[in-house]
C-alpha cells in the first residue's frame, strides 16, 4: 500500500498515523515541508526509528539511540516539529522492515500525550517555540525561583544563544516538562527575549545596501568539518551547518568569524579532551590557524 498527499495540518498526520497504528502496519513515513525532511520507520504499526536532514532532530535522533531520551519521548518531540510546519507533504510506503531500529514506541500512546501538550500549551511558549526565539537573562527576575536540574540544563543552553526550540530538541527530556519549565521561566521573568546581535544586523545592513562582503571559501569550512569529525565522530558533522542556522546564515562572512568559532566551541561538551586537554581549546587555536585570512568575494 502506497498512501501520498499534501498536508495543512498534523491533525491529518495523527490521521495517518493512526491507520498505521491500529492496522498494525510496517513500513515508512516521510514528511516534508520547506526542504525539511523526516522520515519515521514503523514494524507493526510501532516506531522504531526515525531520521532527518534537520541538525537539532539529527541530534535528538543520537540522543535516543543511547538512551539518553525514551524512543517515545522522541517521537513526541518528532510530531511537535511537524507542529511547526504550515504544510506539507506525506508518504506512506508499507513494506517490511528487517531493519532493527533503536526501539519500539508506542505510537497511539505518543499521539494521545502529543495532542494533550498541543492543547495545554500557553500561547506564549508556543509563540516562542513557532518562532525559534532566542533568549538571555533577564535582570527583571522576580526570586526565588526553583527549576529541576533538567530545567537548569535548558536553561544554561538558552544562555549559550541556542533559539529556544532548537535547545529543546538538544537537551529536553520531556515536552510536557521542558515547555512547563519554560513557562515558569517567563513567568517570573529569568529570562528575555534577546536582541539581534549587532555582528548578523551590521551584516545584513551592508547586504541591503549592497556593500561587497566577503566570505570564508568552502573548503576551509569542510577543514573545520572534518576536524569535528576526527574529534567528535558523526555528531560533528552536522554543526557548521547548525551552527550557520542559529547565526541566520548561509556563508560565512568573513567579519563574523569570532562569533562563528566561539558559537561552535558551544556546542562541544566538556567531556570532550584531547591528550588530556579539552577539545574546546585545542579547537580554537585550529579554527583560527584554518580560518584566519583567505576570502571570496561576493
């Protein structure tokens, strides 16, 4: 069976979710929107494992598959991003699956917890999720305030520049929670909404007015990606581009390349080391000798 078509709702995703899961089917869902793309691999009408060319889903799809974040917990977070799309496009390919996966998830227990959070949500967490916002302390914090350490961890991520829904994908454990966190957040004011940072709004500026920028050439950027991949294996292959997105990119100009390396050294554990000595550091002095000097113009 081969079911196809256009979407302008996830109410017509659970639809077809749905009939995966009560007719007990396997096979392969894929979802697009917006060059974004998500595919959902089911064994008996259970989800077993997921991928995407989305960097934060890519990272949340790592995160399930050591166990860091239940397969279903996920999965949840899968159906939230697709929340997010206005439309989109759908294929169902029913056929067997051998493929092992990283789990088994009840997928009619995910949708009925999913359309429950969708419905409870505040508007304005789910304003600040629709639109990826980013935020930073805030000096108007109404104290004391109380967080789990899981709420600390999103909170600290917030702090590094990391747009809200982005940082969820990355260290959320549970929606439900995670968005309750959130809200308490706002509500006692810890944190704001940033401002755009001057570096991305002076380059922008010069790109209205058709000032000439130059850029870093790509092969220097795919120096900086197979460095991360030595460094990091398969989790670093992603960040350039992820990191890009957060900056609201698609090249590098070469003005913004400080930010550029320090955003990235972000996201790099502290657990990492090399020699004893922490990636972070050993990093910043290789991106800057790759980085430093060299440009096209455009």
């Amino acid at each position: 069976m081969e079911l196809r078509g256009d979407f302008k709702s996830y109410t017509e995703i659970l639809d077809l979710l749905q009939i995966i899961t009560m007719g007990k089917k396997s096979g392969e869902v894929n979802l697009r929107s917006d060059g974004e793309s998500i595919t959902i691999f089911f064994r008996d009408g259970k989800a077993i494992d997921f991928t995407s060319n989305v960097p934060p889903l890519q990272h949340l799809r790592e995160r399930a598959a050591t166990g860091e974040i239940p397969l279903e917990e996920a999965i949840n977070f899968l159906l939230h991003h697709v929340s997010l799309w206005d439309r989109g496009k759908f294929l169902f390919l029913e056929k067997p699956v051998s493929y092992e996966g990283i789990g088994s998830a009840d997928t009619l227990n995910v949708m009925m917890n999913f359309t429950k959070e969708e419905d409870e949500l505040p508007e304005e967490v789910k304003k600040a999720i629709k639109e990826n916002k980013k935020f930073t302390l805030s000096e108007e914090a109404e104290l004391p305030i109380t967080i789990t350490q899981e709420g600390w961890k999103l909170l600290v991520s917030v702090c590094k520049g990391i747009p809200i829904w982005d940082a969820l994908l990355r260290v959320g454990t549970s929606f439900s929670e995670d968005t309750n966190t959130l809200s308490i957040l706002l509500k006692h004011k810890l944190i704001k909404e940033k401002e755009a940072e001057e570096g991305v709004e002076t380059y922008k500026q010069k790109k209205e007015e058709g000032a000439p920028t130059t850029f870093v050439p790509q092969e220097k950027l795919e120096r900086i990606r197979e460095l991360l991949v030595e460094t990091m294996g398969p989790m670093g292959e992603f960040l350039i581009e992820e990191t890009l997105e957060e900056m609201e990119l698609n090249q590098l100009p070469t003005d913004l390349v400080p930010r550029f390396i320090d955003t990235i050294l972000d996201k790099i554990p502290d657990t990492c080391l090399i020699d004893g000595e922490k990636c972070r550091d050993r990093l910043k002095e290789q991106f800057g000798q790759i980085l430093k000097g060299g440009s096209d113009e455009a």
